[in-house]
C-alpha cells in the first residue's frame, strides 16, 4: 500500500485506537513490581504513541502532500530525473495518461477539459520530470482548433508532490471556474516540482557539475510545451506561479528570464536561496552564481527585468511578511518591473492559506500573458470570439 493510501491512514489510525484500548485494559495486570511489568508498560505506551504518530503524520502528509511515496519519504527514489541516453526521434514531451479535471462537471473534454500526465525530457539539459498539464475546454472546441493558447508553469514547494497542484490546491478546477466566469483567459498550465533531480533540492539552480535546473525551466520546459501543444510562441504570453520553493523559483526566473517569462508569481516566497542538508553545495564555491541566486543582490546590482511580479504574505501566520514588504519597495524603486502583491490578515504556510490566494492569482496572471505590453497582435484576442469563457 502506497503511503497516500486512504487504507494506510486508517490502517495506522485503528492501530492507534486498538492500542490504546489495550493499554488502558491491560495496565490493572501491568501494575505490579518487576521488570516483566516495567517492560510492558514501556512496550505500550511507546507502541500507542508511534501508532499515534503515525496516523497524525500520514493525515498530515495527504493533506499537504510532502511525500508521494515510501521511497520519497526515506530519500531512496531511484529515479535521479537526469537523462543519460535519448533514442533517436523521441520528442521531449510525451503522453502517459489522460484524465477529467476534478469536479469540472463535464465528461467530454470540449466542456471540463483535460488534464495530461506526461514526462519531460530537457533536450539541452537531459534532465527528465513528470509533470500534469490542463488543458481548457476551449483548446478541444472545433472553432479554436487552429489558436494557440497562453500558458502558466505552475510549480510545488519542496518536496512538494505535482500531483497535490491537481487535487489539493485545485489549479485545474479554479481556473476552469475562473474562465467560465470571464475572469480569466483560457489558458494551459504545466504542473510540477521545482525538484527535478529528488531527493535533492536544486532551488531552480544550475550547479555546477550537477542538475542545470534553471535552464530547464528557461530553456528546456517552454521548447517542450511548444513542440506538443498549441501554446504561443510569441514573447508576453508564458507565465509561471509557484509556493513557498516554488514561489521563489517562479520570482527568481521571471526576473531572470523576462524574454520568456512577462510574469512570475510567488506565493509564501522567500527570496534568497538557502543552503542546508537538502540541497547540498548549490554552487560550488562561485560567488557571481551565490549573488545570482539571491533576489536582494540581483535588484540592486542588476538591470531591472521587463516582466511582472505578484507575491503573498499574512500579516499573521507568515514568517516571510517583513521580507515581502521590503521585497515589494525594492522592486518599486526599479522603476521598471511591475510589482503586485495579496497581503491576507492570517494565514500560515500551508495548503488553505495558498487555496485563498489562487483564484486572485491566477485572474492576475492571465491579465499579464496577453501580449499587449510586448508585441502587437494578440491570438486569441484576434479572433471575434476572444473574450473566451464569457
């Protein structure tokens, strides 16, 4: 049984129960002198308490998604995401299953849409990820058949499961919702980890000698989304949102790639890469790579980057409130990228706080992949029918 079975949770929940049960029976017989009696005692309690635990850590875990599975709890996933070898004529994106958008109401994809599971493979970078991709109603309708689409790389934190975007924080769903009502363009999004290469924790970096992350997600990922799908090739209309690692992943390569990204959102984001037992020695002693990495130094030793930034915080509950406050006047005082922000009163680092800021978020990032600011002409806001979803 897989450890984001409903059966596992129940499975250590009545265990926990039983034990406990059983201790209270049996302590009268436990009661006495000896090591015998000692020993039990010790046994059960330990034993309820592991049992307790366990079923508080598993609920924890389904309902946050920090693991997808046993060996991704002990750190012993076996795939390493990096490519050695690529047969000749496989395309960098492929199709492993298809399925309906979670409580779309529509069986048939021209009116729920659809949601792809694929694997990427980075065709510079040979570094391989599975991910999900919704695809909206309107992309299957007869009358967009030849349009192309805005899209939005949507990313976890860490270590975070690409999975929990689809049935956690509803991405698909909301932005379906939001469609349908006209406040957002229809538009394809591409759901994953920011950890291509697990265990470890790239933080969206090249390292040297190691996963060349960022360059998947400036380079690598759009190509593949282009060679697959319907998605405009034109400058302005690629966005990229992600929480808490995935925030700062999404702001940090919007800053540095406004030629590919016009918008980069971070919920719950911090701005600075960390260094600690998961994600190794990211830069291998290169001080302009450290400097890269940390948003605080590229704003004020950088050009300012033509593109658009939102970030969230609360004023309760959010160790990163201080910091996007400071973070949202250094950015102001650029002159040159657009910052917004979504400051809630309360909300800590976690699944309800971002499911709050999504629908907002997204209406915002749909309003930025447009093109207007950038290039002249406008695919879909070309064609009669281009307010789409009204």
């Amino acid at each position: 049984m897989g450890l984001t079975s409903n059966n596992v949770l129940l499975l250590a929940a009545l265990s926990a129960v039983l034990l406990f049960a059983g201790t209270v029976w049996l302590w009268p017989r436990l009661a006495r002198r000896g090591w015998r009696a000692v020993c039990g005692r010790v046994g059960l309690l330990l034993a309820t308490q592991l049992a307790l635990f366990a079923a508080v850590g598993l609920a924890a875990n389904q309902a946050f998604g920090f693991y997808a599975s046993w060996a991704d709890l002990f750190g012993q996933e076996k795939d390493q995401g990096v490519v050695v070898d690529h047969a000749r004529g496989d395309g960098p994106l492929e199709v492993v299953a298809t399925r309906r958008v979670p409580g779309a109401g529509g069986a048939q994809p021209q009116v729920g849409g659809r949601i792809q599971e694929v694997g990427i493979v980075g065709r510079t970078t040979r570094i391989a990820t599975p991910a999900y991709v919704y695809l909206p109603p309107e992309y299957f309708q007869p009358r967009y058949r030849t349009r192309s689409f805005p899209a939005a790389v949507v990313l976890t934190g860490y270590p975070g499961t690409a999975s929990a975007l689809v049935e956690k924080l509803h991405y698909p769903r909301t932005a379906l919702e939001l469609a349908r009502a006209g406040r957002m363009k229809p538009t394809i999004l591409v759901m994953l980890r920011p950890t291509v290469a697990p265990p470890r924790d790239t933080e969206c970096v090249d390292i040297p000698g190691g996963p060349q992350t960022e360059s998947f997600f400036a380079r690598d990922l759009p190509d593949a989304l282009r060679s697959q799908f319907r998605v405009v090739a034109k400058p302005g209309r690629l966005g990229i949102v992600g929480n808490s690692t995935g925030g700062y992943c999404a702001l940090k390569i919007a800053m540095h790639h406004p030629d590919v990204y016009a918008a980069g959102a971070g919920l719950s984001a911090y701005y600075k890469a960390p260094i600690d037992a998961t994600t190794g020695d990211l830069f291998q002693g290169d001080k302009g790579l450290r400097n890269r990495a940390d948003l605080w130094w590229y704003l004020k030793h950088r050009p300012a980057p033509d593109t658009s930034l939102l970030v969230t915080s609360s004023r309760e509950g959010e160790s990163n409130y201080k910091d996007t406050l400071r973070f949202i006047e250094r950015v102001k005082n650029t002159g040159r990228t657009r910052i917004s922000s979504i400051v809630l009163e309360s909300g800590g680092h976690n699944f309800n706080t971002w499911r709050r800021e999504i629908p907002a978020t997204l209406e915002w990032i749909s309003g930025r992949l447009d093109g207007r600011s950038r290039t002249a002409g406008n695919d879909l806001g070309s064609d009669p029918a281009r307010d789409l979803g009204n």
